[in-house]
C-alpha cells in the first residue's frame, strides 16, 4: 500500500495567501480557484458559524509547503 491520501498533498501556499494560505492552497489542488474558496468561507460563516472554524482547523492542521530552493 504505497499510494498516498489525498489529503496528504494538500498544503498550505504562499503565493496567494490572504491570512494562513488555506484557501490558496485549496485553490491550488483542486480545480476551483481561491477566491470561490474565500467566498465559501465567508458564507459559511455568516450563514451558519462553521467557516471560522473549520478555516482555523485547516490553518493549524495542513502543513506550509516546502520552501523550494532557488
């Protein structure tokens, strides 16, 4: 069993990163750009409290990504 989780490539990015770089890096691995995540973020959490929360459990939780040497 040596293929991966998915969730193990996801990580945190410093291109286009607002605060933590969650939705940036959400925007990377998946086919929706950022800003559809940021404003994800927002509804959910000005409709139903969850967006904050959910935001700060992948900001500590999704690792930066490597710093590449250049």
């Amino acid at each position: 069993m040596t293929d991966k989780n998915w969730l193990q490539n996801l990580t945190k990015s410093g291109k286009d990163s607002w605060i933590g770089g969650v939705c940036s890096g959400l925007g990377e691995y998946t086919s929706i750009p950022s800003w559809t995540w940021r404003i994800l973020f927002s509804l959910l959490f000005i409709f139903y409290g969850t967006g904050l929360l959910i935001y700060i459990l992948l900001w500590i939780f999704v690792p930066p990504q490597p710093k590449s040497k250049d």
